[in-house]
C-alpha cells in the first residue's frame, strides 16, 4: 500500500465533501432536525398504558358529560368516536380496553381482554349507575398489527432508494446525457423506471408476505385481491415520489440526505410503529400528508378489519391524487444533464 497515493485520494474526497455546501449543510442539519422531531414527539408525562373509547357525544345536557376526575386520569387515553360499532369493533380486536357511551348511561368491556378488566376496576366508581355490556373477539397479536407497517416500510425504502439512487448515478455518469440525443422523451424515461420498480417491489413484498405467512399465519379477514391492490397504489406512490425527489439532483451524498428527509418521517408518523390514535391533532394533520400514512391504514383496515376498497376509498383517492402530482411534477422537472 502507497500511503503518498492513500493520502492523497483522502484528501480529494474530503475536500470534495466539504466543498459540496449542500451535502454539509445537511450532514450537520439533519441530526438537530431528528432531535428537534423526537422531542416534540415524545413530550409529554410518558406513554399511556391503557385506552377508552368515548361515543361522541350528541346532546349537551351537562348529566351526559363524564366527570372532568375521570377524563384526566394520567396514563390513560380518551379517544372520541363517532360511530359506536367501530368503538366495539376495536374493542373487540382489543385495540381498546373499554367503550363508554354516557349519553345512554352504558360501557362495554372484553370479556377475553387483561386490560379491559383493569380499566373496569380502576373506574368502578365513576360508571357507578352504568349499564355494563359485554363484548369479545379473537386478539390480533401486535405481529398482526404492524404487519402493514413493516412491509410499507421495506417498499417504501425499495422504491425511494432504489429509485433516487440510480437516477442520480445515470445523470452524474453521464447515461442520461447521452439517452437525450435519442427520441426518448423525459416522460417515457421516468414512466418506465417507475413500472420497474413497481414490478420489482410489488414481487418482493408478495415474496416475503408469503414466506412470512408460513412462519407467523397472519390474521387476515380481508380480500388479498384488495390488499394487493392498496399495495401496488402505494408503491406507486412511493416511487413516483422518489422520482420527484430525484428529479434534479446531481450529487449522490445530496440525494442520500433529500430521501433520508422524506423516509425518516413517514417511518415514524405513519403508524408504522403504533398507532396515532390520541395523538395531538396537528401531528395527525401533518401525517395525512405522507403517502406511507395511507398504504399503511388501508392495508391494515383490509386486514384487520376485513374492509373493502370501498370502506377505504379516502385513502385509495388519496393515494392516488399524489401519485398523478408527483409524477407530473417529477416528469416536469426531470433534468437530463449533470448542469442544474
């Protein structure tokens, strides 16, 4: 080994490195970001270990109110529903300890659930006077539930990496200059990166959701001709998104920074993870804008809940206005050369 010649590459690719003002930029914004995210995320007087379901409430008499002692217990959760049958469907799933519907003076527990015991006893006092109702239901193991979440974390990694990446390499290495001289269209060059990534991944997470099901026998009620269906949408999505995000972009450790800045947060606010139930209404808001959030909760309402593309067609529309923007504007601003 040559340390003269050694040396000398170091020095190249360091100053190559602190001379891109972007990339530096970035490597020192995004762990102060990341900080700045995680704190105001997980603020608060820590993680609510029980929740309750309350039916939104229609009339105001004061008498159908819960008590202010009750609804600020610390630890736990009081998410408003507006539909009782989906309050008792989670209950029964066990995604909920408890139902109460104090317009009507009435609860429900699960009778099968640990928890919807303890929240019963913990507010015996309070539901003094209320009907008690019984429900049950087979558990979904958290296996089950954040299925979803992990295979929309690998396609979203596949189809925002595996696109942005290659992109970038073909226009610094000059590929994309020289398909410019031909007929091909900018339109056409992005349509056909976008439908063989989606082949790819759309094989890839079928590969390994039945691999998986072999070892685990994944709870499904749905259709998995729907399921398939929310998947390929949001594959789609993901990557024309990675496309859009690689549109222009010319260094390889920028474009690493600009998906890291796009898959960070929908690795973390889409319900990967847990769910964004109780969370505070701006996050939510703020989620409702990240494609993962919708192949995340439409997959898992399909197989969860058994629904149909109908029961989520908010998010299918969703999905499918973003992927029709993002490609659009990516094919708008696809650059061809290195030179911005």
């Amino acid at each position: 080994m040559n340390l003269t010649r050694f040396f000398a590459v170091f020095k190249a690719r360091n100053i190559e490195f602190f001379r891109d003002k972007s990339s530096l930029g970035w490597n020192l914004a995004f762990p102060v970001l990341l900080l700045v995210g995680f704190s105001f995320i997980f603020s608060g007087d820590g993680r609510s270990a029980y929740k309750v379901g309350i039916v939104a409430q229609v009339a105001e008499n004061e008498n159908t109110r819960l008590a202010p002692d009750m609804t600020n217990t610390r630890f736990i959760d009081f998410i408003e529903y507006q539909s009782l049958e989906s309050a008792k469907e989670k209950l029964s799933r066990h995604t909920l300890d408890m139902v109460i519907d104090s317009q009507y003076q009435q609860y429900w527990v699960n009778e099968q659930s640990a928890k919807s015991y303890l929240v019963e006893r913990i507010f015996s006092e309070q539901l003094n006077g209320y009907s008690r109702l019984e429900t049950s239901g087979k558990k979904i193991r958290y296996v089950d539930w954040v299925l979803p979440g992990i295979l929309g974390m690998n396609m979203m990694f596949s189809c925002l990496f595996g696109v942005g990446y290659v992109i970038v390499r073909y226009r610094k290495n000059a590929v994309l200059k020289r398909l410019k001289a031909t007929p091909l269209s900018a339109f056409e060059f992005v349509s056909a990166q976008l439908l063989s990534r989606l082949f790819i991944v759309m094989f890839m997470s079928v590969v390994v959701y039945s691999g998986c099901n072999l070892l685990f026998d994944f709870f499904m009620l749905g259709s998995y001709v729907d399921l398939l269906i929310v998947g390929m949408l949001g594959a789609f999505c993901l990557i024309s998104l990675g496309l859009l995000v690689a549109s222009r972009s010319k260094s390889e450790e920028l474009i690493g920074g600009l998906l890291n800045l796009t898959s960070w947060p929908m690795m973390m606010l889409s319900g990967v993870w847990f769910s964004l139930e109780g969370a505070p209404p701006a996050l939510k808001v703020f989620a409702d804008f990240l494609p993962l959030t919708h192949l995340v909760a439409g997959a898992r309402k399909v197989i969860t809940e058994g629904a149909t593309l109908s029961d989520i067609s908010y998010h299918v529309n969703i999905l499918l206005i973003m992927s029709i923007a993002f490609l659009s504007l990516g094919a708008y601003f696809f650059s061809w050369n290195t030179e911005r």
